[in-house]
C-alpha cells in the first residue's frame, strides 16, 4: 500500500499537466463559424468574442464579437489564414453554431465537414444550419439583442423553437454525419436567414431600436440526398415531419371547432412509432402517434364539461395531424424522393434480407411505397376556465 501511495504522489505531476498548454489570452474564442463556397475556394467565417466587451462594467459599448474571414482550397487552411488577420489563434472549442451557405449545400457538403467532424478541439454539441437565400457570412454578420453575442442568440433561438414550435430541428453535426453515412435515411438541417435590412444589421443602429431593422430568424426544414442539399419543406411540412421521427417536445396546433370558430390545442407529449414490413414484396411503413395535449384556447360555442365534446375536439385534432403528417410524406415522395423519415432503416430492421434486395433503388421503391399513418389524441385538461367566457357576452 505504501509503494502504491509513493508511486502515485510521483506521477501526480505529470499526470495533472496539460500536454498542450495554451494561455487563454493566446486564444481567440470563436462561438460561431461560418462556410461558404465563394469559386472554387472555401470562404470561412469566423465569429469571435472580444473578451473587453463581454457584459461587465468596463464594456465600451462596442460589439461583443468581432468577424474574421478567409479562403482557401480547404476549411482547414482558410482556418489558418486567419491567423494573418487575427492577433490570436482561432479556437473553435466553445463553438455554438456551424452556419452552411445554401450555395455550398447545394454543391455538396461532405468535404467541408471533413476537418470539423475530425478536429480533437471541437465538441459534439452545437447546432448546424444551412443559411438559406444567403451566405453564412451574412447571417454571422448580424448584431443581436437580448443576447448579445448573436451565436448564443442563435442557439437559444433553436432550443427554444424545436421545444415550443416543432417546426424545427436542432440537429448537432455527429447527428447529421450519421444520416449521410446511413442505409435508409437522409439528413435534413434547419434554415436560418437574414430578414430586413442586411445592411444596418451589422451596425450599432441594429441593437438601439425595438424594432430591429434586421433579425436572424430560423424557417424550414432543408431536404438532402447524400450530402446535397435539394430543396426545402414547407412550416407545414416540417411539423409533419418532426411527428413522424418524435421531434415534437410540445407545440400548439389551431383546428376548427365542430360548428364555427377556431380552437387551439397544445400538444405537450407525443410517442410516435414506426414498424417496416413487406406486403406482397412491397415495402411498407406503419407509422402510429400517441398524443397528449390539453385545450389551450376556445374562441367557439362549445361545451367542454360534456365528455362527448373532448372527444369530438381529439378527433378533429388527430384529423389534421394525419393531414399534415401524410402532406409531408407526399412531399418527399414526388417532389423529392428523399427518405428523410428512415423508412428504409424501418424496412431494413424488419427485413434485412429483403431490404438488401431493394436498397439500390431504394429512392423509387421509397416514391411508391405506403405509409399508413395512425394519429390517437387524448386531451387531458381544459385550462382553469371550463366552457369560454366568449359565451356569456356577445362577439361578432
């Protein structure tokens, strides 16, 4: 016992020390990197924090983060290039946000992940998009309120989205690497774009007003095949496809009321579950979601202390799930035929043999193939109120 004690005060030394020993101040903190394909060169952005103007009370006032950017015939070397501008080396190992140019998507990502996905100095847990109608400079390139340092905003933005929308996804890059590298299943990254002015965005006028002339909004879904990007889902399809893959954490859905009006219905659970089979030696996907939600909001005639009303609101509401869901698999079928959902991973756990038959041409069978789609809805709350006030006064 006692040589083990002497050995390990020994060694405690070295193995407390760090192998690469970097002063912070040595560092440019980057939270935030963008690429583009600008010709035949990759343009990397880099958004880095000025540590002086982080909120204290020494802050100037001036911006929080500071960009840096340059090309080169790889990511790797227009990284380093920065270094010919930037008085500190760019250290990616904080980084919130990976931003893609739509560009770049369109022509193929692949090669420009390469060096991220293998770099020992990134983490796995920031979020990628594709900047859509634009590049990912000019999304990076946009000041921010509230958060102050625009990559927090942008993260929190999609946490808080994906959580309360579900009409987007936050996808971190080793989850997207394993929908291009897989059998059965291609990838989809959120859109991110510039609305308004792209111009005073990236000035000091952008953050004064309470109305920002420029903000950085997340819209869609984008659809791959392989590496490339192909086209984009609509809101409607998104939240249809979030339903089909379980994405949904809690979102809202309006319906229409039995007789007149609207009402709408918060969705805070959902278990959706998918079964591959073959049907007469064709593939086939049955796809059933269990719901739970509470009404959120009535702006009808209706009586909800009556059992037969919830049931008739559950019914509705499965209706237009299943009409949305079943929208957003036709889309993907004709428009694109991109198996974005993993129903040929659904296939292949059922019937490796079969599926081993039919994966070559899995985009044509995927085209043609049935889904059949079971929404079951249960309502549990009304809220604090029971039937809507609306009733008791006169609203035209």
């Amino acid at each position: 016992m006692k040589r083990c004690m002497i050995v390990l005060l020994i060694l405690s030394p070295i193995l407390t020390g760090c192998w690469d020993k970097r002063e912070l101040n040595e560092l440019g903190i980057t939270l935030a990197i963008g690429i583009d394909k600008v010709e035949d060169e990759y343009q990397v952005t880099a958004q880095v924090v000025v540590p002086s103007e982080i909120p204290t009370k020494t802050s100037t006032g001036r911006s929080p983060v500071i960009l840096f950017k340059e090309k080169g015939e790889t990511v790797y070397e227009a990284l380093r290039k920065i270094t010919k501008i930037s008085p500190r080396k760019i250290y990616p190992g904080h980084l919130r946000m990976l931003v893609l140019g739509e560009d770049l998507a369109e022509e193929g990502i692949a090669k420009s992940l390469d060096f991220l996905s293998r770099d020992w100095e990134l983490r796995s847990d920031f979020f990628v998009a594709i900047a859509k109608d634009g590049t990912a400079e000019e999304v990076l390139n946009v000041r921010t309120t509230i958060e102050s340092i625009p990559a927090n905003k942008m993260f929190n933005s999609l946490q808080t989205s994906e959580h309360y929308w579900a009409a987007t996804n936050g996808i971190k890059l080793d989850e997207f690497i394993a929908s291009l590298t897989s059998d059965g299943k291609e990838a989809v990254l959120t859109g991110i774009l510039v609305t308004g002015d792209q111009e005073i965005g990236s000035t000091k006028q952008n953050i004064e007003s309470i109305n920002p002339p420029a903000r950085i909004v997340y819209d869609e879904l984008a659809v791959f095949k392989k590496d490339k990007l192909v086209g984009w889902l609509t809101e409607r399809e998104s939240r249809g496809y979030n339903g089909i893959v379980n994405e949904v954490q809690n979102s809202v859905i309006a319906i229409s009321c039995p007789k007149e009006g609207k009402a709408t219905i918060e969705i805070i659970k959902v278990d959706s579950k998918m079964k591959g089979k073959i049907n007469k030696g064709k593939p086939e996907v049955d796809v059933n979601i269990k719901v739970k939600g509470n009404v959120g909001e009535v702006e009808c005639q209706i009586n909800l202390n009556e059992l037969d009303t919830i049931v008739e609101l559950e019914k509705i509401t499965e209706k237009k799930m299943e009409e949305t869901i079943n929208l957003a698999i036709e889309s993907l079928q004709k428009q694109y035929k991109s198996d974005i959902f993993g129903f040929g991973e659904a296939i292949h756990r059922s019937n490796p043999k079969e599926w081993k038959k039919m994966k070559a041409q899995w985009d044509e069978e995927f085209a043609e193939m049935t889904a059949n789609v079971k929404v079951d809805v249960e309502l549990k709350h009304t809220g604090t109120e029971g039937n809507s006030f609306l009733e008791k006064i006169e609203v035209e």
